[in-house]
C-alpha cells in the first residue's frame, strides 16, 4: 500500500549534516518510487528538481545562519521554522512525517545530536561560552517537548551512544528507540586526483606537501586547537587545511612556526574535492553522535585520526581505517608522524578508509528507514492513534 512522507528540516543543501541527511533520503525514497515532500524555508540552488519540495515561511531563509553572528541569525530562524512546520504538518494528515528536530510533533524524530550531553561534555571541558548562545534555551525546552514528552512514535538514533544518551537524560523507552546510522553518498564521495590537486593549487599548498583536513563550524569543540598544536610539532613539509565558517582569528595567532602552513578555506561545498586533496583527516573533537565527516573521508579514501567519542568509536578502528586520537596535540602529533613515515601502513589505512564506508552506502541506509516507514504506516492505520509505539528491532 502506498502512503505519503514528509520530511520538516529548516534547510535543505549540501551545506551541513543535518541537512545533506534530509537530501539523501529525499533521493532513496524517490528512488523506490516513494510519494516524498520536505517541507523548508532555506532550499539550495543547486537542489535537483526530483525532490519535492514545500516552501515554509520562506522569507526565514533571508537570516542569516551561518557566520560571526550565526548564533544570533539560528535563534530567530530556527524557533520560528519549528512553529510554523508544525503548522503546516496540518496540510497533510495521512502522511508519515520524519523530523529532523524542526517540528513540535511527528512519527519519526531523527536525533543527531542530543544537546544536553553536548552541554555536559562543554561543562567539564570548562567551557562556558556556550551560556551566551540563546539557542540553547530553545533547544532545551523543544527537547523536553519533543523527547521527554514522547511526543512521536519512533526515536531514530544514529548511533548506540545516542541511544543511551535518550534514555540517560529522558528515559525514551527502547520500544521508541530504534538505531539506524547516517549513510554517505559513495558515487559523490569518492577520490579524485586531479579535483585534489586542484584544491593544492588554489591554496598554494606544495604537491609533495603532507596535508591534514580539518572540518568543522565550530572550531572549539572539534577540537581545531589540538590540530595546530600537533602542526606545530610536524616537519615544514606539513600543512592543515581547515575547512568551516567559525572566526579563524584566534587560532591564526596559536600558529607561532606553522603560520604560513595553515590555510583556513572558510564554508565550502566541494567538500569531495577537499577530501581528495588531503593525506589524513584529523578531528580531536569533543562530542558527535556519528561525524559523517569522518565517514565522508574514509569514502574518499583518507584515513581518520579522531576522538572515540559519539558514534565514532563504533566504525573507527586502530591501524585499520584511522587511529584514535587524544584531544593532545602531542599525542596527535605523534601517531601523524608514525603513520606518514610508514607507507605501506598508509596504503592499509587507506584501502581500509575506503572498504568501511562502503559499508556504510545510503541505498543500505534507507532501506531501514523505508521499513521503519511502512511498519509505522500499517499502525497508523490500523489504530487511528499517534502514540502507539513500534516494538523494538532485534
């Protein structure tokens, strides 16, 4: 039997996780012939015309979200998105409707990230400019709405870490809970030489120069700091790539020798080509429930040095695909170091980058979320109820 989605993200592009997860699943249920729609107010240029898409208080997408005054840009976007989506679910009320955080109600809320841990890994890393963002309240209050209250069928967790983290800080049953990690696009994410030597000649980086990749808005909590530490203890053959739109001033000046072997790209969408310009893709965060930029990485064939932390730690493997790092830029230093001066160690990680994300295609991915879809469907329709909850997958 056929039936309706709808999925409610604030923005839809390739500009951010959140967002490109939104795209990928628009494309997987257009591809099993699906009736699909996503319901946005900032909608990509660029966005193919296969994927429907319904327009929600589009004059939001004029505030700016991203850059120096972002934060201020998001608590007045997203708010306001959240209201109005949940208005608009009204105009389809058979639908099965998949939340990416931006409505007060659905079927399915997918959760990327739960924010009160990130808040708890921020306070015991003694950071507390984070109580000067007002998104936090929003987000607190729309979590114990959406979440503590149940206020959907399925909680869809992208890693087993979150899903602890939904019972630790809500108490979601498991029946609610149901893991299914995020995808990657493996014909977009793949290596490219000459995209890769490209990027090299746009920033002047040498061809035989080693170059880390660094990705990340927000250059404190993922660590950027650790990364320039470790650069400074590289050799001059060394270069970082840093790849985001937080403000890079600060972290110019931690470059006291390697200032002219860091490069800051500021916001991109050629991640694939960055990727293909890079030898190793480091990432000292502090929290991330699955970082599907180290997966985007390993897709393109770079091994990944990062923090066991979030998701992480369930598909990076030491001298398999990466290693794991500590938030130290010695220690980072260190295992960069060892890793470049053995090459046949860096053919196994990059053999081995690439084998696990394709573990990882999003054909395998929406496949879960089509079935979780359509048991939802079939109990909608058989109670006529919203708050019957699936029995948990084994």
């Amino acid at each position: 039997m056929t039936f309706e989605i709808v999925q409610v993200v604030q923005e839809i592009s390739n500009a951010g996780g959140v967002e490109t997860v939104a795209i990928e699943l628009a494309r997987v249920f257009g591809r099993h012939g699906l009736s699909n729609v996503v319901l946005a107010s900032a909608v990509a240029e660029n966005l193919e015309h296969t994927i429907k898409v319904e327009r929600v208080a589009p004059w939001l997408a004029r505030i700016p979200t991203r850059g120096l005054f972002r934060h201020l840009g998001r608590a007045v976007v997203v708010p306001l998105f959240t209201l109005a989506a949940t208005r608009a679910l009204a105009r389809h009320p058979d639908a099965v409707v998949v939340s990416h955080g931006d409505s007060l109600k659905g079927d399915v809320l997918i959760v990327h990230a739960v924010n009160a841990q990130s808040l708890v890994e921020k306070r015991a890393a003694g950071s507390w400019r984070w109580m000067l963002n007002p998104m936090h309240l929003w987000v607190s209050l729309r979590d114990r709405f959406m979440i503590g209250g149940l206020r959907y069928r399925a909680f869809v967790a992208v890693s087993s870490r979150v899903t602890a983290e939904l019972q630790r800080f809500y108490r979601v049953p498991d029946a609610r809970i149901h893991v299914i990690s995020n995808g990657i696009d493996l014909a977009r994410f793949r290596r490219d030489a000459a995209r890769g030597q490209a990027i090299r000649q746009e920033f002047g980086i040498p061809d035989d120069a080693r170059v880390l990749l660094f990705v990340g808005h927000e250059f404190s909590r993922k660590g950027l700091a650790h990364v320039i530490g470790a650069l400074e203890q590289l050799g001059g053959d060394t270069w970082l790539l840093v790849v985001g739109s937080d403000n890079p001033a600060p972290y110019r000046r931690m470059a006291r020798t390697a200032q002219q072997r860091l490069v800051f790209a500021g916001s991109r969408s050629d991640m694939p080509a960055l990727y293909s310009a890079a030898d190793a893709f480091v990432l000292p965060t502090s929290y991330e429930t699955f970082s599907l930029v180290c997966m985007e990485a390993m897709a393109c064939a770079v091994p990944v040095f990062a923090t066991p932390v979030g998701g992480i730690e369930d598909y990076l493997q030491d001298g398999i695909n990466g290693f794991r790092i500590a938030p130290d830029g010695a220690d980072i230093a260190t295992k960069l170091a060892a890793a470049f001066a053995d090459p046949m160690l860096m053919r196994r990680l990059q053999d081995g980058a690439s084998a696990t994300a394709q573990r990882y295609g999003w054909d395998q991915i929406g496949l879960q979320y089509i079935d979780l879809l359509r048991k939802i469907d079939a109990a909608k329709r058989e109670s006529g109820r919203t708050a019957v909850a699936l029995p948990a997958e084994t």
